[in-house]
C-alpha cells in the first residue's frame, strides 16, 4: 500500500466514521441499508484488501457484506462504525507530506 493510498484510504474511512457518529448520536439502532450497503460494502472491501495480514481485519471477513445483508441480517450503524474505527486503527499512519 503506498502512502498515497494510505492517505486515501484513511480520508474514506475518517469521512465513514464521521456519518456514522452522526447516524449513532440520532440512533443507535439505525440500521445501514440500500445504496449505503455497496458503497460500504466497496470501502472496507479495499481495506480489508490492503490490510489482509491484519488478524481483526481478517476476521471482520465477510460479515459486513451485501451478501450478508440480502440474507437478511440487520447491519446496525454503531456496528459498522466499530469496524471503522479499528480498521482506522489498522492502518500504517502515513509519513507527514512535505512541503
């Protein structure tokens, strides 16, 4: 992963998590559904990608998924918002931009 991509991946999930605090502080049982789902489903895909070697990435695995959800499983916003906070964790901290 280059530090690039660190940089964006770290932009997409601090946005991520700051809409799901949002939703949360409204209602922590509000559930994440419709176009959210593949759009999240994208998000945490090229992360868990980047980060495969990561054991708490790895075993988030398929459970946030549009798979998952069209069988039926509810996917709560303060759930989802965990996940995001430790794959924000998970990620290398970038080297300051010079300049």
């Amino acid at each position: 992963m280059t530090e690039g991509d660190i940089r964006k991946a770290r932009k997409m999930l601090s946005n991520l998590q700051k809409s799901l605090r949002e939703i949360v502080k409204r209602d922590p049982e509000q559930e994440v559904r419709g176009v959210a789902v593949p759009v999240l489903d994208a998000a945490l895909g090229m992360v868990r990608e980047a980060l495969g070697d990561n054991p708490v990435v790895n075993a988030v695995g398929g459970v946030i998924s549009v798979e998952t959800i069209e069988a039926g499983e509810p996917l709560r916003a303060s759930d989802v918002l965990l996940v995001v906070d430790m794959f924000l964790g998970a990620l290398p901290t970038p080297a300051p931009a010079l300049g």
